[in-house]
C-alpha cells in the first residue's frame, strides 16, 4: 500500500466552509432562519427554477414529492430498479405500489422503452414516474416527458446524483437538471460524497407554485400560518377581527423535515463552488478514461450519454470479473488490503432486495441485472490529486496483469 487510503468519494471543505457554519453558530438562528432562504434561492437560480425546498435528505425530498403529488394507497409509481433504495421506498411510504422499470445495461439509466414497458405491465395506470439520474448522467428527459404527458402521469426527477448536469435542447438550448423542463419536481442530495455537501440535507425544485407551497407546508407538519387560510376564526382571530400572533393551523399531515441554518449555511458555501469542483471532476473522468482504455479487455467505464453533460457523480466501470479470473468481492478487498483504494457497487437492483422481491417474486429485469453485475465503483472526489488517480489505474492494470 502507498499513500494514504482512497475511497470511493469524500466532501472536499476549505476555510470558508468552516467559517460559513461558524457564523451561523454565532448569530441568532440555528434552524428556520436567514440561511435557510439564502441556499434556496442559490440554488434556484443555480439551476433555472421556479422555486427550491430546502429539507433534511433527498430521501425527505423524494417522500414530500410523492406526497405533493397526492400518491396514496391504491396508486403506482414507476421507479427504475438501479437506484438507492430511498426512490422507491419513498413512493412506499405513501402507501402507494412501486411498478419497477428495467434499464439500459451499459448506463444503468431508465429508457423511453424500459418505461413505457413498465407502464404496460403495471396493473393500474401509473400515477408518477420517477425517473433517476444515474452517476450524474441524465435519462432522456424530453422523450420520458412526452410518454408521460400521453399517460397523464406526473414526473419526479431523482437527481441525487445530477447537480450541474445539463439537458441539450433545440438550436443551441441548455436545460439545466433542476429547472423542470421536463418534469413536475426535481430532487437533490447533499450527502457528504455529493458535488455539494451539506452534511445532511436535500432540496426539492419546481416551477409550480401549488408544488411549492404544498412541499414547504407538508416539510413542517403540515402547519398553515397564512391568515387567509385559517379555517376556524373563532380559534384564529380576537373579538377585534385581528389574528392571533401564537395561532397556527395544521391541515392535512406533514413531518418535521426541515434542513437546519447550520446545513444551509454549508451548503450555500460550497453551491459557490459547484463549478470548481465540476471541472475537477470532469478533468479527474478525462484521466481515468485515458489510463484505463489499455485495459479495455477487462474494463471500460459506463459510456458517456450524447444528450447532456454529466453531473459526474460517480465513475463506475463495468468489469469482466469472469476475465479477471476474480470474483468481485476478491477484486474489492484487493484494491484495499493491497492498494488503499476503496470501491463501492451502485447499485443492487432494488427489486431483488428482499422487501421487494416478497411482493413480486417472478420479476425479471435482464438490463439491470446484466448492469449490476458488471460495475465497480471506484475512487472519484474532486480533492483527489494526478497522482491518486494514476495510483488507481496502476492499480488496476496490475489487477489486469498489464502495464500502462
């Protein structure tokens, strides 16, 4: 082993992150306050929307979507099954069935065709589809669009993986992932191994103020503090006719999934860096293309889409473990008891997890499965130096049995 030990993706903070949390430390706010409405308006500008809710994880942004777009029991949602469990179970957590959608074997993203196969085996017509942006590569937006508008089915983008990704339009038009071009909602993640770290935390975008509005109250309870929305005067008004300043209202039932001013303030810090850290990682993809091609035999990483431009999440390689002469597990612990480099596998379809495979034993879903099989996620963060990334691909040609 040389150097210290890689993983697979880690937060990249400076001073100016530190002392973004500390001056929220020291002011008067640690959650509901200024930071939190400075990130979201960042951030809708950043990518072109409407409107932006801040909240606690993707996964509460996932679940206060499913629930904006009144999801119940009885209904179904399309989800492709290669994704991180939270895209499904937040459809789950209303109550509603989950209809998997294969996916293409080499980019690991929901097709045109894997989803309107999903909408012809689902026993209901769908209520939702939500469609995921893989390693940062985008699905096909405006085709998935159009097959969801024909099925009057509402669109939620999961784009945990997609800050900074940006759609190709016609003549020249640039649609930013976030902007809801092409879709009712979009979902992002600021987990520590994200572009942009925030901690803990996720944001919803939209461009419907209704959207909007039923996300920010369904994020906090479901309380109404609007005079002009209180339904019982006697209770909200005194003998004057003038609200009563203590008084709120809760409407229908919501959570406590609100992001902190200390998250916020973090996250609007680092959003100022989200080009710097774009190009790193777009440089650090460009290495690792060019150390890996000689290995082609063994390994290749997951094409590039021609439709967009990458987020650039993750770099995944799909592997030949029956050429290696290794299993994949052998391959993992190599590359860290020997090397110091850490691997991960994103993701195992979620319709073989075992939840899911209790309610739909018979489901076969060959693209993913032949996806799944082949991947391996390797180191990628944009702290990483040139030598680290020549570190890595050393180590996998040595794994190959060749030299660069």
């Amino acid at each position: 082993m040389s150097g210290a030990f890689l993983p697979y993706g880690r937060q990249w903070l400076d001073e100016a992150d530190v002392e973004a949390v500390t001056a929220v430390l020291r002011g008067d706010y640690l959650t509901t306050g200024p930071a939190v409405a400075d990130f979201e308006a960042a951030l809708a500008e950043r990518v072109g929307a409407g409107f932006c809710v801040s909240c606690n994880s993707a996964t509460a942004g996932l679940h206060l979507a499913a629930l904006a777009l009144d999801l119940k029991p009885g209904d179904t949602a399309v989800v492709p099954t290669v994704t991180f469990l939270a895209t499904a179970n937040a459809v789950r957590f209303t109550g509603a069935d989950v209809v998997f959608a294969d996916v293409d074997p080499e980019t690991g993203l929901m097709t045109p065709e894997t989803l309107e196969d999903a909408i012809n085996r689902a026993p209901k017509p769908p209520k939702a589809v939500f469609p995921v942006h893989l390693n940062g590569q985008p699905c096909e937006m405006p085709a998935i669009s159009t097959i969801a508008r024909r099925h009057n089915i509402r669109v939620v983008e999961d784009a945990a993986h997609a800050l900074g990704a940006v759609l190709a339009g016609g003549e020249g038009a640039a649609h930013p992932v976030g902007a809801c071009s092409h879709s009712d909602m979009a979902v992002f993640s600021f987990h520590p191994v994200k572009t942009v770290a925030m901690g803990e935390g996720g944001a919803v975008t939209t461009s419907d103020p209704g959207l909007a509005a039923r996300l920010s109250r369904l994020r906090s309870h479901g309380m109404v503090r609007e005079v002009e929305q209180f339904r019982s005067p006697e209770l909200a008004l005194d003998s004057s006719g003038a609200p009563n300043p203590w008084y709120y209202e809760m409407h229908e039932l919501g959570w406590n999934y609100r992001a902190s001013d200390l998250n916020c303030a973090l996250g609007l810090s680092q959003l100022k860096k989200l080009d710097r850290f774009l190009g790193r990682r777009c440089a650090i993809a460009d290495a690792y293309d060019r150390l890996v091609a000689p290995l082609a035999s063994v390994m290749r990483p997951v094409p590039r889409i021609s439709y967009a431009s990458s987020g650039w999440h993750l770099y995944v390689l799909l592997m030949d473990f029956s050429r290696l002469n290794r299993t994949r597990r052998s391959v993992m612990v190599e590359l860290r008891d020997r090397y110091g480099i850490g691997t991960q596998v994103h993701y195992l379809p979620v319709h073989l997890q075992p939840y899911y495979r209790n309610l739909d034993r018979e489901l076969r879903l060959p693209g993913a499965e032949t996806y799944y099989e082949r991947i391996l996620s390797i180191p990628f963060f944009p702290a990483m130096t040139d030598a680290d990334v020549e570190r890595v691909a050393a180590a996998l040609s040595g794994l190959a049995g060749e030299k660069l």
